[in-house]
C-alpha cells in the first residue's frame, strides 16, 4: 500500500513522505527477499528428508534456487524511483506508462533469445529480472523529478501503515 498511501496523503509529494515511503519500500524489497529465501530453505529440507513424492514439483533440487533468484525481483522493484508513485498522483501516466512498455518489451525479447538456447525455468527468470532492472534504471534515469533518498519520518510511516495495513491485509487473504 505504499503506492496507494503516497497516491492518497495530502502531503503525497513532500520529501518527508516520499522519502520515508522509498526507505520503506526498500526494506519491505529484502523483507520479502529474506522470507522467500528461509521458505526455500525449510521446503528444501523437507525435500531432503523425502517429504514430498519424487515426481512433485517440491522434490525438485533445483526449487531452491529458483524459488531464491525468483524472489530477488522484490529487492530490485524495492529501488524503483517514488517518481513513479509520482505519476499516478498527477495522472502523468505517458512516461510511467512508456517505462512499463519498454520493460514488458526487454523481458519479452531476453526470455524468447535464452529460451531459444536453454530449454529450462532460467531464461523466464532472467528475462523477469532483466525488466525489473529496466524499470529501475528508466524510473530513476527518465522520470522528471527529485532525487530519491533514505529518509525516515514516522508521522508519515504512520500514515503509510494506517492506509496500507488494508492492502496488506488483502493480498495476504490472496495468498493464502
């Protein structure tokens, strides 16, 4: 709900907010990374100890791994400029919009090119990583505005929780 809070606040493009949303969109970025990381590891042990059926997609040794590289897209996504929150604020969505065409684009071309020489998950993984990173760099590169920096008001991180608790509370029910 970081998206939708500085969407929604009054002072959604004070450097206070923006900077305290970026921070924590970074730490939510690993938060995320390090829960999939120790998911992967307690599902690879029960695979060692033969909990799952041999033909099953978790008695897979390479899980893992996969599972670990998968997952670090949400450290990447975490450094995506707030100039992209931005946008959706103003409705500038031209440039926003741009960046997604040309990441979406990025992946498509890297995943069919690898898929082409390796017949396995690698080439979808690479591909997704490929465009996360393209929307990185063009959020920060492309995108008119401030220089995003680490920066911690809790009036604002407050503000953040208080209207992203129900988002949180939401994708977490779609998980499960």
């Amino acid at each position: 709900g970081i998206r939708q809070a500085v969407v929604q606040s009054k002072r959604g493009d004070s450097p206070e907010m923006l900077g305290t949303a970026y921070t924590i969109q970074v730490v939510r970025g690993f938060g995320i990374w390090f829960v999939c990381i120790i998911v992967a590891l307690v599902l690879d042990q029960f695979r060692q100890r033969g909990a799952f059926a041999p033909d099953a997609v978790y008695a897979s040794p390479d899980l893992v791994w996969v599972i670990i590289v998968a997952t670090a897209t949400s450290v990447i996504n975490g450094f995506d400029s707030t100039k992209l929150m931005l946008a959706d604020r103003s409705l500038d969505l031209k440039r926003a919009s741009m960046i997604e065409i040309i990441a979406l684009g990025s992946t498509i071309v890297v995943m069919a090119s690898l898929a082409t020489v390796w017949k396995n998950i690698w080439p979808l993984l690479i591909g997704t990583h490929i465009g996360s990173l393209v929307v990185l760099a063009l959020s920060h590169l492309w995108l008119r505005g401030h220089r995003d920096r680490f920066r911690w008001d809790a009036d604002c991180a407050r503000e953040i929780a208080r209207i992203g608790r129900w988002i949180l509370a939401s994708s977490a029910l779609y998980v499960l």
